[in-house]
C-alpha cells in the first residue's frame, strides 16, 4: 500500500474518537481529526472499503479541539480524545447511544437523561500497567501500550490516573530496575480505595530476601500496600504492610461500605459510581414489598442500595468469586435478611431456567459488553417484571437488546442517556429505563 497522503474535510467522529470522511468511495477513519476540520492524512491501514489514518495536519482547527492536558498523549495508548474539549467528549458519546439506538435497535427513548459527569481528571481508581525492561533505553518502563502498539509507552505521569498514583510512574519504574526479578514482572494492577492504595505486582519467580526488602520500604515511603500475584487473579496475598486498612469503596446515600480484592471487578470511576448508583436506584423505585432481580450483580454494587430500601433482592453472577464475594458484602452491611445471591452463567439463560428464578417485579441489569441478550430473550409473559434498568458499558449490544425489549417483548424504552465513566476515552457508558406496556408482548 502506498503511504500517500490526501485531504479532506472531518465530516464527524466516531465510537473510538477517530474523525470520519470519504475519499473516493471509502470511509476514511482519522486518528486526531475532529468534526469540520480540513486534514491531511497518511493511511496506515487499508481495505477496499475503509482506510485507517493518522492526521499530518490540520488547515483549520475545530472550536472544539483543545490543548491535551498529558505530555504523552498521541504516543499512550490511554487516551483517544484528550484533543477534544471535555463537554464536547459528553455531547458526542449522547450522539453515538443514539445513532445506535436508532441504526441497530430502529428505537428511540421517549426522554433523552442528562448526561452524569464526574471530574474529568484523576479520576482512574482501577487500571492494569504493563513493566517491561527495554535494554536499549537501559531501563524498564511502567505504563499503558503504545498507540496500536504491544510497546510500552515512556511514561513520566498519568493524568487519569490519582495524582498519587501518578507519581509513582517514575519510582516504581526505578524500583523494579534494581530488582533480581524485573524481567520476570510483566504487570501491575493499580487498586485505590478510601483507605488504602494498592499495587499488585504480577511476579513470575520467586523475590530474593533484597527484593522483598526494596518493595517493604518503597510501600513505607510511599504509603501504599503491596499484593504479590503468581498466576491467576486468585493467586494475588497481601505482602505488606499486612496491617494495612481493607480495600473497600463506599455509597454514603445508601449506606453502604464496599469490600473488594484488588484483582476483583469494581467500577474504575469511584465518584461517578456514585452518581450512577443513584440516578439507577431512582429509576428503578425499589419500594419495601417489591421482589427485584439484579443480574450480572458482580460484588453487589446495585444489590445492597436496591437492599437497602427494604425490597428483596436476588443478586445473580457468573463468577462464583465474586457470589462469595457480594455474600460477605451483604453481611458487613447487615442486609443479609433481605438478599439472596447465586452464579449462573446468564449468557446460557432460557426461559425455563428463568422461570425457575421465580417472579420479579422489577430488573437490574448491568452486563459486560456482550450485553443480555439471551436474559433478554427469555422473558415471557409469566417471567416480565414491569420495568428494567438497563446499565450498559456499549451503546450497540444495548441497542440490540433494545429492540427485542421493544418490538418483540412489549417494552417502552421511556428513558436513556450516558455517563462518562472514562472521560478522555472513547468508551460510551450509558443507562436506560424500560417499562412494561399495557397489552404488551412477551
């Protein structure tokens, strides 16, 4: 392929933050073009219908283009939209739950939500960093990939990540330099708390007695607990200090205190969690009387507010970890009378298992990106609570599951906006509201 560059005029973004136009029948994709831009772009990628690029340069900046707040932005994999002012990030992740609502779920919300935002940066409580040691910069590097990249990026800070968290970019890259294992610690998952920041160091050999004590007083130094994990997520033990605080979030609205491992799902987005939390709960209107299901519950997040108004619970989770997990959340919150939680594997869901589930008035549903379709599918007229929140971390398998709620299960889509989650990232979070329609199908 030849490396030629062209112009053309940004006609709009996006899922990815990319730029969009057309060139001689294809559908070009942009890196670093926004809406109304003229752009010179070299490919990198292309095909007999679409061409991949990266923008050269620009004749004339969009109104929206901002000055990136990160010296490694372009180069860090991260981030995708730090060039485009953050308001403007809201207003276009809107338009895309849209577009796809309309394009793959052919349905439109009766009431379009105002967006949730939170702070814009420092925000990243939860993230997975690569190490690798690069013999010809003569040290090893810790931070996200490179931009369509297995290379580590050269990082110095994070701007998404806590200031705390932050500047220990530069020292954790000099701890582990001087370490006997640097070659075998590919990872670092970052885990911050109310009470304690954790850093759990994937190690593939054992620490020599020096090893162990370098990490002791850089985790002293720098106020953080370190966890070793030697294969899986199960694996991950406490090293020091041991009397450090529990791991845990909280939902001061509700009441609630959250326990969690580091290597367990929670939300990476503490504050905006809570705003979410509660906007689902008013939503859903869980009233003492009620019996309420919250599927794909994780450690209980929904399980315990929804519990928390007296209602009946059953969370339901395909990860038995994380049942154990939510059961020993529900007992430290004393709302163990009210909830009940299992593991099954929902994405295997049919009606006859559903109908074993019993009768609900209404759902809480916040799959993974996959999304519920088959949960979806196996309502019938004995199974339809009368109204599902539906929590959802991609705008098209919601609009999937969308249409079936709506053209085959007899649901009105009445409400569906976005929360920003991850601003600065191209990741569309959203919430909607389905109620059950007099004479509807199931």
């Amino acid at each position: 392929m030849a490396n030629t560059e062209q112009t053309v005029v940004i006609e709009s973004i996006d899922q990815e933050g990319r730029g969009i136009a057309h060139h001689e029948g294809k559908v070009i994709f942009i890196e670093g073009a926004l809406p109304g831009e003229r752009v010179t772009y070299a490919p990198y990628r292309s095909k007999p219908s679409f061409e991949m690029a990266q923008a050269t340069s620009i004749a004339n900046h969009s109104f929206m283009r901002v000055q990136p707040k990160c010296i490694h932005f372009g180069v860090c994999g991260g981030c995708a939209m730090q060039h485009l002012d953050s308001g403007a990030q809201v207003a276009v992740k809107q338009r895309i739950l849209e577009e796809n609502l309309a394009r793959i779920g052919k349905v439109e919300p009766e009431t379009i939500l105002s967006p949730m935002h939170g702070s814009y940066w420092g925000y990243r409580q939860r993230a997975r960093i690569s190490v690798r040691h690069v013999v010809k910069k003569g040290r090893t590097l810790v931070g996200f990939h490179e931009k369509r990249s297995s290379f580590v990026a050269d990082l110095s800070r994070c701007e998404i990540m806590p200031p705390k968290i932050s500047a220990l970019i530069t020292p954790l890259s000099e701890l582990i330099d001087w370490l006997s294992i640097r070659e075998r610690l590919p990872q670092i998952e970052i885990a911050c708390g109310d009470n304690v920041d954790v850093l759990v160091l994937r190690t593939m050999e054992a620490l020599s007695p020096a090893d162990e004590t370098a990490l002791r007083n850089f985790a002293d130094a720098h106020d953080i607990q370190f966890w070793l994990q030697t294969k899986g997520p199960e694996t991950a033990v406490p090293f020091h200090p041991l009397d450090a605080p529990p791991l845990s979030y909280s939902l001061p609205e509700f009441a609630v205190e959250m326990p969690f491992a580091p290597t367990e799902f929670t939300q990476v987005n503490h504050q905006l969690n809570r705003v979410m939390v509660h906007r689902a709960l008013r939503l859903l209107d869980p009233q003492a009387h009620e019996n309420i299901a919250d599927f794909f519950c994780g450690l209980g997040n929904f399980t315990l507010p929804i519990a928390r108004s007296g209602a009946q619970v059953l969370g339901i989770e395909g990860s038995a970890a994380l049942v154990k997990r939510a059961l020993q959340g529900a007992e430290h919150n004393g709302l163990s009378a009210n909830t009940r939680f299992m593991d099954m594997n929902l994405f295997e869901m049919n009606e006859e298992a559903l109908a074993k589930l019993g009768r609900f008035d209404k759902w809480l549903v916040d799959p993974p990106r996959d999304g519920a379709i088959e949960l979806i599918k196996a309502i019938t007229p004995e199974t339809a609570p009368q109204r599902i929140v539906y929590v959802s971390c991609n705008p098209s398998t919601l609009a999937r599951d969308a249409e079936v709620l709506v053209h085959v299960k007899g649901y009105a889509m009445k409400a569906a906006g976005v929360m920003n989650m991850f601003p600065q990232t191209a990741h569309v979070e959203s919430i909607a509201i389905f109620q059950k329609t007099a004479g509807g199908r199931s």
